[in-house]
C-alpha cells in the first residue's frame, strides 16, 4: 500500500488523504507514493462523489493508488445534498480516526465539505492547489475554492499567480508554499504506461490527424441550446474526427434534450469515458483538444498540444500565458472561426511543472507535523 496503517504509537502522526472525483485521483497519486518512500502515515479516503467505475475506480487501478482505506459512498444528488452528506459522513470518520491533518485536493464537492468539517473539528486542513481563481462566482468550483483556502492551515499552489491572488485575499504568506503541478507529477510518472497504450490503435486513428472533445460544465451541457451549438459546431465539415469520451452528466443532457441524432455524424465520435493512460495518450497524439476542463488545460499546457478550452474564463491563467492553452466562447460561430484560424502558442516553461511537486509537499508537511 503506498500508505501504511496507523499504529499505536501514540505520537506516529495521521494524515486523511480526500478523494471525491476524477481529477483528485491523479493528484492524490504522486503525494500518496512521497507519504509511501518516506513511512509517514496516511489513509485514503473515497467519499464516492464519483461512483461510475469508469470515472473512479479504473483511475485507482492505472494510477496503482492502492484500495481506499474508507469509502464514504455518497453517490450523485444536488450541490446542497452532496455537500451535506459528505459532512455528514466525514465527521463521523474524523472523530473515529482523530486525524492531525486532513488534505483536500482540487475544487469539488467533496473538497470543500472535508475542508469545513476538519476546521470546525479544530483539525489542521491542507489544501492542494489553493489560490486557483477564474473570478467567476457562477462557477459552484469558484465557490468551492475560495471557501475551502480560507479555511484552510497550509496552502499548497501551483503557481506564483496563485500565491499572489492567497495574498490579495488577506491570508497570511507563512501559510502558503508554491510546490508545483501534482497533474503533472502523474503525467511525468505514468509515462511509460501512457506510451504503452494501445488507444490509437483501437479507435483506427492517425497521430496528428483527429481533435478531441470533452464536455462537462453545467453551463455547457445543461442548457440545450448552448449543447446543442456546440455540437452542431463539430458536426461541420471543418472537423474530419472528433473523438468524443462523453462524460456522464453530458451523456444524460444529450439523452434528456433528445440530441442524440446530433452524434450519428462520422466526424464526431463518441466513446465511453477512458482510464487516465488511454486518454492522455488520446490527447497527446491529437492535433487539438477541444474541452472544458481545468486539468486538460494543465496538461495539454505540458504535453505542447494546442488546448481550445470553451469558456470565456480560466483559473488557470498560466496555462494562457505560459502554455498551449487559447480561451474561446462555448458558441458555434466561435469555435468554427477557432477552427479556420487555428494557432498555437509557444509553449514556454512553467515553474516547477516538474514532477517533484509530491515529495515538495510532504516536506512541508513533515517539517509542520513534527
């Protein structure tokens, strides 16, 4: 296991590692391997905000994060709901466990719930990729961020922007420690598997000569004029293939606003979501990305593939200014002139994007613990 089960040393420290969805999979990954090399203890914990095997499990089994420690099994509802019963079931873990540090990785549901039951419990909170900020208060993530570094004792960013936006804030600088990318300490680890992977081979596609798609925010997917614009945009013949990983909430939208003729074209191909290896070698062989993600934007930033993220914002400026990543808007007549016009950035490089960032955390961790 790359974290060992607690003993009774009364004095061995505890440390809660939280994981509620796709993308804090493969940021817990690289710090559970650091907590691993150097026998500090944690546990995992899963609160199952993610249930779908294909955006869960298979994530734990390609990045070799071994069985979680706890499985909350909170499931889908509504941002109240799930906030709620993940508090619900977080307390109870915590005063069963009595943690000394609770690390919450990203911007979802499950981030900001541990986040605000470990601080009213008096439980040191560190949160991985603090200071990320889009200005947009319609984002419920935005919300989730903001909410969640101010309750937050240690703030782990991946870049000095992020630091600086903690600082405009009021939070104190001694909280706050720029360590990197953990995304890319999972795309630098996994390299060797990501090559291994057989995805081009099986979808019949020629490097360079397809895009990928990927949808999920509710501004995109749950309104069905913006939804069906979008796709209509890829159904031209400006695209010749488009792979498609249809996320779940995506693929019900399609369902209930009866769109799904709208992926019956040859160019826009829909697929079942993928394990991790199998989409970044997807996405690193492709000649543009075409997505709404945050992630995606750091990773293809570091790959050097040409990003079209479909949001008029991002939290992840560096990606901009530093990457391969160009903001368009999610409308039809953006991304077709997108298209006509492609460009791409000169990738530059990021600041300690290296691969290091999990063992930089676990300092800060081991020298604040002891």
């Amino acid at each position: 296991m790359l974290c060992s089960s607690r003993s009774s040393m009364k004095d061995e420290h505890l440390t809660l590692l939280i994981a509620g969805a796709r993308p804090n999979f493969m940021k817990i990954a690289p710090v559970a391997r650091a907590f691993k090399d150097s026998n500090m203890n944690c546990k995992i914990v899963h609160t199952g905000q993610h249930y779908d095997y294909n955006l869960s499990k298979v994530f734990f089994d390609d990045l070799s994060i071994p069985k979680p420690d706890f499985f909350l099994e909170v499931g889908s509802a509504s941002h109240a709901v799930q906030t709620a019963k993940v508090m619900v079931e977080f307390e109870k873990l915590c005063l069963d466990q009595n943690p000394d540090l609770v690390l919450v990785f990203g911007d979802v549901n499950s981030t900001i719930a541990c986040a605000l039951v470990a601080s009213k419990l008096g439980i040191k909170v560190g949160h991985v990729e603090a200071g990320l900020r889009s200005l947009d208060r319609e984002m419920p993530e935005e919300i989730n961020r903001i909410l969640t570094d101010h309750a937050s004792d240690i703030l782990f960013t991946t870049s000095n922007l992020a630091v600086k936006n903690l600082i405009n804030e009021g939070i104190s600088k001694d909280k706050i420690y720029f360590v990197g990318n953990v995304m890319i300490d999972t795309l630098l680890w996994q390299n060797k598997e990501i090559l291994n992977s057989k995805i081009i081979e099986e979808l019949h596609l020629i490097p360079n000569n397809y895009d990928v798609l990927t949808l999920h925010r509710p501004s995109n997917v749950d309104d069905e004029k913006n939804l069906r614009n979008i796709l209509n945009s890829f159904n031209t013949s400006l695209f010749e293939k488009v792979i498609f990983p249809i996320h779940p909430r995506t693929k019900n939208s399609i369902k209930k606003f009866n769109l799904e003729y709208l992926l019956k074209n040859q160019n826009l191909v829909a697929i079942d979501p993928l394990g991790y290896n199998d989409f970044i070698s997807l996405v690193s062989n492709s000649n543009t990305v075409w997505t709404d993600s945050g992630g995606i934007q750091e990773e293809t930033s570091f790959l050097g593939v040409r990003c079209m993220t479909l949001r008029k914002n991002t939290e992840r400026p560096e990606t901009v200014s530093l990457g391969t990543n160009i903001l368009i808007d999610p409308s039809q007549e953006s991304i077709i002139a997108a298209k006509k016009n492609l460009q791409t950035p000169e990738k530059k490089l990021i600041p300690l994007w290296d691969g290091k960032s999990g063992k930089r955390i676990l300092d800060v961790i081991m020298s604040l613990l002891k």
